[in-house]
C-alpha cells in the first residue's frame, strides 16, 4: 500500500477507555487475523489509522476504522473500492455468517458491535466528514509520477459518489438512493487516471483514404464465398476481423477481447501489416509487443511472428513479412518496456520520457493491475495508437483493478 507504519503501534491494550467500540473492533480483527479471515496487514492498517485519528469520538473513529479493515480486506481481493449502498444492504461485510458461527467471540460480539455503525448514507457521511483522513474529491492532476499515497499524506480516503467517477464532482451531501464509493486514495487517482487518458486517447481521430485501406485490407483477408443455395445473409456474413482492423486504424486506442481460438493475435498480425503499408512517413513505423510476464511476451511474439510469416506471399511486392518481424523484435514484459529501475522503484520512461513508438500491442491486458496501467498510460504519447489485447473472463491482475473486465463491459 505505500504506507509506513509507526514504530509504536496501539494494541488493544493501549487504546483509550473512551473508545470502547472501537477496542471491540480491535479484538475482533485480532480473531479474525487468528483464524486467518482477515491478514496482518487489514489489522497494521486499522492500527495505523487509528494512531493518527484517536483524538475523534468512538461515534466517529469506530465506523472509520471498520471501513478502513473492510476496504483493505476488499483490495486484497482485486477490488478497488466499497460501495455504502451495499454495506447498508448487508451485501458486504468483514465477516461471513460461517465464520461468526465457528469463533465464539466473533459471534457474541461482532453482531452487537454492527449495530454502532451508521445506518444510512447522510449518516455515513456525517461520520466520515469528522476524519481529516477523508475527502470528498481528489483532483486527476495529483495522480502524477510517484505521487501515490504516503505516511505524510493527510488525505488517504477518498469518498466519491458515482458522478464524480467522471466528472470528479466534489460530494458534499448526497441524497439516500445515491450511492457512495470510498477508496484509498491510492488507488482512486490511479482509476482516475487510467478513465482520463484512456478517455483521452479513444478521441484521437485518425484520416486515412478509404480506398487505399480497402485495397490493403483485400491483401490480408479472403473475400467470402457464398455457399451453394446459400441465402443472401449467408453470402454477407460480416468479417469481424476485417471490421476490427478498418475500425483500429481511426482511433489510438483499441480493445480486442475475445476467448481462446477467436484469433485476436491473428486480426493483430493483419493490423501492424495493414499499419506498415499505409505508413506514409519517411521513417519506419515504430512498432512494439508487449505483456505482464516474460511467458506470456515470448507467446505472443511467436504468435505474431507466425502469423505475419503466413502472410508472406500476400504481401510480396508491399512489404517483407521476415524484415517486419525483425523490425518489430522479440515481446517484452511491461516492466522491461517501461525501463524499471529496481533501486528507484520508478521507471525510466514517463511523463517527461515518452516511449518512442507508434503503435503498441498489449497482450494479456486482463493481468495489468492499475498502478501498472497508470505508468504505461504515462509513458505513452498521445498519438500513439495502443492496442489491448486478451480476455476478459480469462487471467486477472494479482494487484488491484480490472482494466479490461471494466472496458469490455463486464
């Protein structure tokens, strides 16, 4: 999480006579971390919270400390935020009702200890709004390089309703029916910035002449064959693959998803094909493959490579399929593309060090937690065109986010 603990940590032991509530909680997470339902780090945090918030009431640090245990467990899980609405709802909770049943101390006392909690939003909010540590809006613009949350950071919580997941609308008093998000602050300006510039970049508008495509794209892909007493909607059956690659050409950014065998990589081979012949520029299109790990980077360049090779005679007398794929060289992980300085914990390009590439294909994108999305998205120029590729039902991130589930609909 980015958080440096203090030395000197409260125990239940230590917390003040006037927080009876929240030293319930404290055993509670202390049973659960026993048993193993919760980790030492949902307790190292609630602690540490704690220790920079004693000063509130029980009323008030109570309801923040569960939120901060549940919120962490949650994160630990690949989710990025907790919804109020359905912690009113009883849909969310540090608990599962089998896991009261199995602890004796969890089931007599974690029931009572509930029913302390806010019971509607304007409630919530009220006792959240008592926190230095919780702000209602976070500006997209501190979401630069290294500024993530910190020890000294005096607002690690953010609050949001679900308009200002966009707009970023500060939440002063929210109606009942409306629902509220709270995040790590973390990982909200992470979110938010990976909306802005994906936003950003699905507005970049390419011009190409329309002949000239359809002429390429006749070289890379058959023309239907209508079938013996086939109907007329069986002689016009749509080419997915055909229409994803015309359609890739006018944006810079693209999202494939699809499951094994729908020949995501074989459309992405057709589109750098198609990317090369109608590059007009006096220098070579700057092309790169890329993926989380290194198992995934060395399958999806053999991919590639394969399926470029198979398109040798098609594009004799445009281009050389060999001499492409040795311009567009060996996949590498994000890590090693981002140029990942292990003793800086930075990498060497960003912001102020654009890669210098014109299109690059992510493959596997499905495993690319936030903050890993966040410095991509950073180091990209504005007209370079990206390309997401993988499935969305398939491999998730280890880390927190779902940026392909989230683009794809799911």
């Amino acid at each position: 999480m980015g958080l440096l603990l203090p030395s000197s940590q409260p125990s239940t032991g230590q917390v003040s006579s006037s927080h009876p509530r929240v030293s319930t909680l404290l055993e509670c997470i202390e049973w659960g971390v026993k048993e193993s339902y919760l980790r030492h780090l949902d307790m190292a945090l609630v602690r540490f919270f704690y220790g920079l918030q004693s000063h509130l009431s029980d009323e008030n640090l109570f309801p923040l400390l569960w939120l901060v245990a549940l919120l962490s467990q949650y994160q630990s899980q690949g989710h990025p935020c907790i919804s109020l609405r359905a912690v009113l709802a009883k849909e969310v909770d540090l608990f599962r009702g089998h896991q009261l049943q199995k602890n004796d101390f969890l089931r007599m006392n974690y029931a009572s200890l509930k029913n302390h909690l806010p019971q509607s939003l304007p409630n919530w909010n009220l006792a959240l709004s008592a926190s230095r540590l919780v702000c209602d809006h976070v500006q997209s613009s501190e979401a630069g390089e290294n500024n993530w949350m910190k020890a000294d950071d005096p607002t690690p919580l953010v609050a949001a309703n679900h308009s200002s997941l966009m707009s970023q609308a500060s939440i002063v008093s929210l109606p009942v029916e409306r629902d509220v998000l709270v995040y790590f602050k973390r990982q909200w300006l992470a979110e938010d910035f990976i909306a802005n510039r994906l936003f950003e970049k699905s507005r970049v508008n390419f011009e190409w002449d329309e002949a000239l495509v359809k002429e390429k794209l006749s070289l890379l892909f058959d023309e239907p064959s209508p079938s013996k007493g086939g109907s007329i909607d069986q002689e016009k059956e749509l080419d997915w693959q055909k229409i994803a690659c015309a359609l890739s050409l006018k944006s810079s950014l693209t999202v494939i998803t699809g499951g094994p065998g729908t020949g995501k990589t074989y459309t992405v081979a057709r589109l750098i094909a198609l990317a090369v012949m109608l590059n007009s520029r006096a220098k070579p299109l700057r092309v790169a493959l890329a993926a989380p790990t290194g198992k995934a980077a060395s399958r999806l360049y053999r991919s590639i490579e394969s399926s470029l090779l198979s398109l040798s005679s098609r594009l004799e007398g445009h281009i050389q399929a060999q001499s492409l794929v040795a311009q567009i060289g060996a996949a590498k992980t994000l890590h090693t593309l981002l140029g990942y300085q292990a003793h800086e914990k930075r990498f060497r390009f960003n912001e102020r060090r654009t890669l210098p590439l014109d299109l690059l294909v992510l493959d596997e994108a499905s495993m690319v937690d936030a903050e890993l999305m966040c410095a991509l998205l950073r180091a990209l120029q504005p007209q370079t065109t990206l390309i997401l590729l993988g499935d969305k039902d398939q491999l998730s991130s280890v880390e927190v986010g779902s940026i392909l589930g989230e683009l794809s609909g799911q």
